[in-house]
C-alpha cells in the first residue's frame, strides 16, 4: 500500500484558451509534461470530497481561515471497479503551505474503512499507522459522509531543473451532489466555461522568473479558487433560488 506525503504552496490562476495556448510555448522550454501525459494527452480526476452533514468543512474553507483541513477520495479511473486502486487524502492548509498525506487502497477497502472504519490488512509499517491514525482522528472529530463529487481533466508539467516544481491545468471540471461514489461515471454540470484553464502552479519555494514574466506579459493574474468551495457556491445559489420560487408561487396562489 503506497503513501505518498506533500508539502508545497498552490497558487491559481484562470486562463482562457488563448493565453493557455501563449504560455504553452515558453513553458515547453522549461519543463517536460508529466509522465501521465502520454502523447500529449491530458488524464482524468476523480473525485469525492466528505463532509459533515451541515457542510460545516467547506463553509470553514470558504471562510478563508488560517488553518483548514478536508478529506477526499481520489481515482484515476472512471467508473472505478471495487478491485481499483484509489487514495484517501488529508489535505490540510496552514498559512498558505499545503500539505496532504495519502494512503492508497482499493475502492471496496476505501468504503469499507469510511463506513466501518475497517483498515486494509497491510497497515503495519509505521507511516502507515502514523497516517491512518491522522485518518482516525479526524473522522472521529468530524462525522463525515460523501457530500460533493468532483472531476476533471488534467495536463501537468514539471521542471526540467526543478521536478519538484508542477504546473496543472484543468478543464471540463465537472461537479454534481448526487451519485457520490467513484464507481459512477463522471458527469453533472461544468464550474468554469470550456475555453478556460484552471491553472496551479505548485512549488516549495519561489516562483521562477521566467514564469512570472510570462505571466505578466500575458496578463494572467492570481486568483482564489476552490473547486468544492466553487460547487457549494453554485448549490447554495441553486437552493435559494428554487426557495424563492416557492415563495412566490405560494404568494401568488394567496392573492388568486
């Protein structure tokens, strides 16, 4: 069972198809694409984010608090089989460092450990207690459940000097709150417009110039974004809308 762990600040910008087009040509300079990129080709991500039922996570997050945490599970696959590996992810943001520990395991040993709390058999080595003790503490502080699917399609870089530094770009970054589970297929409605690229740049220290230039040149600008916080956003808006709705029928009904 693998476990990766990660440390690193994550900046974001959004670009159109034009300006991701631009920067494509300095960035093959400097780095290569990822070796999930084969033939050039961008790769899927599949996501489900847990939450309390009172969505008590995400509206921290959206606060913009100096620590915040969640928990999500990850696939490469779509749909899943039981028998697919996927990853159990604590994400955690302290000051604008990130960091994010992860254990991997099947999808029946995934919901087996998230409804049962059962541990896959191999969980003797000690950063693999070390994590699912992490695991442990925060399910029993929050009594989550799958609240939020998230998917999309990715291309990623990293440097050619520097393979810590990773630069993602994202599309067709799809979200829904039904079917919550990886062994559904991916679809529900889009969070940013087809010709847009959600644009990370992760790295451990600064930026490098060459990048920051580019991006000044192309007047590609920081911005905040979260794809969950994005999500919630909409189904909040959705559900205040449909409760106006209501309301105004139900007016209008009174004075018929």
């Amino acid at each position: 069972m693998a476990i990766s762990t990660f440390q690193r600040k994550e900046i974001k910008f959004l670009l159109t198809l034009e300006q991701y087009e631009a920067l494509l040509e300095e960035i093959h300079k400097y780095m290569d694409p990822d070796k999930y990129c084969v033939g050039g080709k961008d790769y899927g991500i599949y996501n489900i984010y847990y939450d309390t039922p009172d969505d008590f996570l995400i509206r921290e997050s959206i606060a913009k608090p100096y620590y915040k945490e969640k928990i999500r599970l990850r696939s490469y696959y779509s749909p899943a089989s039981p028998d697919d590996k996927v990853f159990l992810e604590i994400k955690k943001k302290v000051g604008g460092i990130v960091t994010k520990r992860r254990v991997t395991m099947t999808l029946a040993e995934a919901d087996a450990y998230m409804l049962q709390r059962k541990k896959p058999v191999d969980t003797s080595k000690y950063l693999q207690k070390q994590i699912f003790g992490e695991l442990d503490v925060f399910l029993n502080n929050y009594p989550v459940i799958p609240k939020q699917y998230i998917s999309y399609q990715r291309s990623a870089f990293f440097g050619k000097d520097d393979h810590d530094f990773r630069l993602t770009f994202d599309r067709q970054i799809t979200e829904r709150r039904y079917d919550l589970s990886l062994s559904m297929p991916s679809y529900g409605a889009q969070i940013i417009a087809p010709n847009h690229r959600l644009m990370e740049v992760k790295i451990a220290g600064a930026m490098p110039l060459w990048l920051s230039r580019k991006l000044a040149e192309l007047q590609i600008y920081k911005i905040s974004f979260s794809k969950y916080g994005k999500a919630y956003q909409r189904y909040v808006r959705n559900q205040l809308y449909n409760e106006r709705v209501l309301n105004e029928k139900k007016g209008s009904m009174l004075h018929v």
